[in-house]
C-alpha cells in the first residue's frame, strides 16, 4: 500500500483563484475564491451584501522588487 501524494480532493481545489472585492457601502476588502462566485457574500463591517460581479479586478503584489 502507498501513501497518497496529496489530501483527497486536492485535484478539484488546485486550480482555484481569489479575488478581492471593496464593500461598495463601506469599502471594506472582502476575499472570495473562484468555486464561490454563486454564493451570497455579507461584508463582515455593516453587513450589506457584495455583488461580486461588479467589482473590478485588482490587482495584488509585484514582480519587480522596490529599490
């Protein structure tokens, strides 16, 4: 018998993406992942719902070191 390499489940999870989005009430950052776009998302501050479709993409970190 061998050890598997990785948790079962592993292959469905290793493509996923997060994304940020600002609560457009009170522009607090909220993180999703890419399975949960069909979810309903609540901003954890003033608990209005984030539609996750209207956000824009931001971008985070550099390639380039700061000097």
């Amino acid at each position: 018998m061998t050890t598997p390499q990785h948790c079962p489940g592993f292959e469905q999870l290793k493509s996923l993406q997060s994304f940020s989005c600002a609560c457009p009430e009170c522009g607090e950052e909220k993180e999703i992942f890419s399975d949960e776009f069909d979810k309903k998302h609540i901003c954890g501050k003033c608990g209005k719902e984030i539609d996750f479709t209207k956000c824009s993409l931001q971008a985070t970190g550099s390639s380039a070191a700061p000097r």
